[in-house]
C-alpha cells in the first residue's frame, strides 16, 4: 500500500505520494475495519517511507518499510524500471550537459542522473 498514491502524484494530483497514500491507506483500512492501531502504524509508517524526504523512522513497521522500499530500487529491476519510466513519461536517457545534482529532491531528471542523484546513494549505511 505505501506507493498507492504513486499515479497521483505522477499526474500532477499530488505532491507527495507517501502523505497521500498515507490517508488513502487510513480510509481503505477503516473500511475494512482494521484495528485503530494498527492503522496508526501503518498510516506512519507510509507517510515517512520516502526516501527523498530523509525522514527517520520512529517505529519498527516504519524502519521495515523503508527498508523494503530501498531494497526495491537496486538491482536490474531497478535499472529497467528507471530506463522504462524515462521512455514512458518522454524524459530524455542522458543529457551531457546536464550534471547530476548534489542531494535527491524527488523530481524528474534524465535517467542516468536518477542514478547519481538517488539510487547509487543507497548503501548499506541508509538502512535500518
């Protein structure tokens, strides 16, 4: 559930898919009627999963999920998934001219950049 507002934030809907879908993930669980603290630690734990906002996690459920969410964005998956994205959204792969940013802000960019600004920082000091 913790990228359930990804689309959203994709068409412009929302700025943070992680607060979105933090609310989203609240509704849909008071539906179903989840016990009230379990949804607590779920909404939390969506709501800093994020790793371009650099929130620290306050919860074990939290520290797992952002874990997760790290270990998803490295590999060959990752590689394809990033290359994919850029070609779906008309992004360009590598523009020479452009240099990678200092620090991830979360924002669009050319793929090779993706790589610099974001994943080649996850190392094994970022996780819980």
């Amino acid at each position: 559930m913790h990228d359930i507002a990804r689309i959203k934030e994709s068409r412009g809907e929302c700025n943070c898919h992680a607060e979105d879908g933090a609310k989203m993930a609240e509704s849909f669980l008071k539906d179903i009627n989840s016990p009230k603290d379990k949804i607590s630690k779920v909404k939390y734990a969506i709501s800093v999963h994020r790793f371009s906002k650099n929130i620290r996690a306050e919860t074990k459920e939290a520290e797992i999920l952002q874990d997760a969410d790290r270990l998803d964005a490295l590999g060959a998956i990752c590689i394809a998934r990033v290359f994919m994205y850029n070609w779906h959204r008309g992004f360009p792969l590598y523009e020479p001219d452009k240099k990678p940013d200092e620090e991830y802000h979360g924002q669009d960019t050319n793929a090779i950049n993706h790589f610099y600004e974001k994943i080649l920082k996850i190392k094994p000091s970022t996780f819980h």
